[in-house]
C-alpha cells in the first residue's frame, strides 16, 4: 500500500530533515488547516445550516457580507487565538488588526487571511476558499498595524484551502507547493502532490471579460492576441476559463497552467485594482512563484511591493511564466 503521508507528518518531516519550519509555525499551519476543515463542514452543509445568503452587513471594504464570510472569519480567529504561538491578526472582514488577547501568550507570528474568497459563489455552490500568509513579526515591544506593512518577500508561509468537489489544501513555506487533500472520513489533509509545476506556456486564460471597454491599453493587446487565436500574432487558439473566486482560478493554473488576470481598469482610476495584496496577491503570488510561474502588477513583481495599508489593492497578472512575461514586456512598451 503506498504510503500515506499527513499535513502533520510532512510538516514533522519538513522540520526535522531541512529545519525550516519552527515549531511554533508549524502548529500555526496545523490550527490553520484545523480551521479550514470547520469552514469546509459549514461551507457543505449549505442550506441545511444557517450559512447561506447575507449577513446584512458591509466589511470595511464597503462589501456587503455573506453569513459565511463572517462564519469563517470567527472560526479562523477562534482558532487561532489560544495557541501562543500569534501575536495578531488581520482579515479581509476585519477594519484593523486583531491583536491576541494577553491572556494568552503571544507568539512571534503574524497571521493574515482571506476568511472566504470568492463569496459570490456561496449561494450558487461553486468552489469557494480561504487564503492566508504568515509573516513574523519585527523584534519590538507590543504589535501594530506598521508590523504587517511588509513585503510578499517577506512572508514564511502561504497557502489556500479551496472547497470544491474535494477540499485541498496547498501550501509553501518557501521550499516548493505541496497540496493535501481532506480525507473526510478520516478528517485530516493527506498530502497528494509535492513540488507542484506551472507550466510555463499556456493556451488558456482568466479575466472578467465584461470589463473589457475599461481596461488599460497593454491588457487590451494581451486579450486582443488571445482572442484572434490560430488568425492572429499568437499563432494558437486560447480557451477561456472565470470561476470568480480567485482560488478556484489560481488552483485550477497552478494545476494544468494559465494567466490570471484582474487589471486596474477605469472604472474606478483612483483603486490600483480589485484584489489586495496582503491576502490575497502575496499568499498566491509566492505560490505562484514557488511552482515556476510569475506574478506582477505589470511593472513590479507583486512581492516586492512594500504595502502602504493593511487592505491596499494591487493590478494582478499572475500563472505561467512565458504569459506573464509577455504582459509585463506589453506594459513597458506602454
Ligand atoms: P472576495 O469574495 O474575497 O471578496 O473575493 C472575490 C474576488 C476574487 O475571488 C475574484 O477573482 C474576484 O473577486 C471576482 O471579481 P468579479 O466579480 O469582478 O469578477
Ligand atoms: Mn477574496
Ligand atoms: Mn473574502
């Protein structure tokens, strides 16, 4: 029988054989994947639990909240919270950090999280999933707001958990992707691919189409080339694929290859875009990143942004490395 290999078991083994997970990340990375397969039991009961529709509320994103867009934000903070191994929070549902209360003792690390990406696929049962990022907090008395303003190069885990036909978990702690899938009897993540690979060319991609007559210049190009297919500059026929949760988009590249695309457009000039770097850009960029691909805003490598605000927003292009490159060479060419 092949051997069966545990989110715990690997970190263990990660730790002893490269010493690159502390302990104390390590138990963080198992409270996250604990607390990813509760929002993964409230996310399947669906309309037999009182976790559909809305919450009647608007983040600090003036997005209005699902239920469960709250249900996995208390779940993952709940979780988290007691370990001693945090020092706070942040959260796509949260305005300001959420620092872990003294009663508990305060760990070295930073936790921020995309509680349920892709919420406006909660009611209709599509793949929908959580991201989050760890970074360590600098050396000082107490925790603030400044200590997460660091860049994606900066964070020592990353990862998501899409809920979807299976529950998977993908990960990195800057040693390649691995990804587990929920073995729901048992209820634990089995690790199923390691050193997942993005394919470097590609014939597919992924952009809300519908805001097309609002897109900047070089991204217009881009889509233009793919559209015209084997007829045009390309040579070859594109496919294309928008789940609309990020997750689910990004899980299915870094399975078979693509470009993900959410642009600045100009709807809005003043929002550098939809998505925001510190939970959603970084985490799926250094995933990204650690299988091969690429990801930028067109003019800088998303992880070498240096955020200004906890819920600042960045352009994303982001899957295999060749499509990548191709728009940001479009974007120095104006
Ligand atoms: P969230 O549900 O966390 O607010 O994120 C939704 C994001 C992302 O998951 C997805 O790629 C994008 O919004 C979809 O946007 P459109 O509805 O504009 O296509
Ligand atoms: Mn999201
Ligand atoms: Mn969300």
């Amino acid at each position: 029988m092949p051997k069966r290999i545990s989110l715990t078991r690997y970190l263990v083994e990660q730790q002893r054989m490269k010493g690159h997970i502390p302990s104390q990340l390590r138990l963080l990375l198992e409270v996250v994947a604990r607390a990813c397969k509760r929002i993964s039991q409230a996310v399947n009961k669906g309309a037999l639990g009182d976790v559909m529709g809305s919450a009647e509320s608007e983040n600090v994103q003036g997005e209005m909240q699902k239920k469960l867009d709250i249900i996995a934000n208390e779940v993952l903070i709940e979780a988290n919270e007691w370990g001693g191994h945090l020092a706070a929070m942040a959260s796509e549902e949260m305005e300001g950090i959420y620092v872990v209360s003294n009663r508990y003792p305060q760990g070295e690390y930073l936790l921020m999280f995309d509680p349920l990406d892709g919420s406006s696929n909660i009611d209709v049962n599509v793949s929908i999933g959580t991201i989050f990022s760890v970074l360590l907090k600098p050396e000082g008395v107490g925790v603030s707001e400044q200590d997460f303003l660091q860049p994606g190069t900066k964070q020592v885990a990353a990862g998501y958990c899409v809920y979807g036909p299976q529950t998977t978990l993908v990960l990195t702690v800057g040693d390649g992707v691995a990804v587990f899938t929920l073995d729901r009897e048992q209820g634990s993540f089995v690790l199923t691919e390691e050193n997942l690979r993005v394919p470097e060319d590609t014939k597919e991609f992924a952009i809300n189409m519908s805001n097309q007559r609002h897109w900047a210049e070089p991204v217009t190009r881009y889509i233009d080339e793919c559209l015209q297919g084997k007829d045009g500059s390309r040579g070859k026929d594109f496919n294309m694929r928008w789940v609309g949760s990020m997750v689910a988009d990004v899980h299915r590249i870094l399975t078979r290859g693509g470009v993900f695309l959410y642009p600045w457009d100009k709807r809005e000039p003043e929002k550098p875009g939809k998505l925001r770097l510190m939970y959603e850009a970084n985490p799926m960029s250094w995933l990204i990143e650690q299988a091969g691909g690429a990801a930028t805003d067109g003019n800088r490598r998303i992880m070498d942004i240096t955020p200004s605000k906890l819920h600042e927003r960045v352009s994303v292009f982001m899957g295999s490395k060749n499509e990548v490159e191709r728009v940001i060479s479009y974007h120095r060419q104006g």
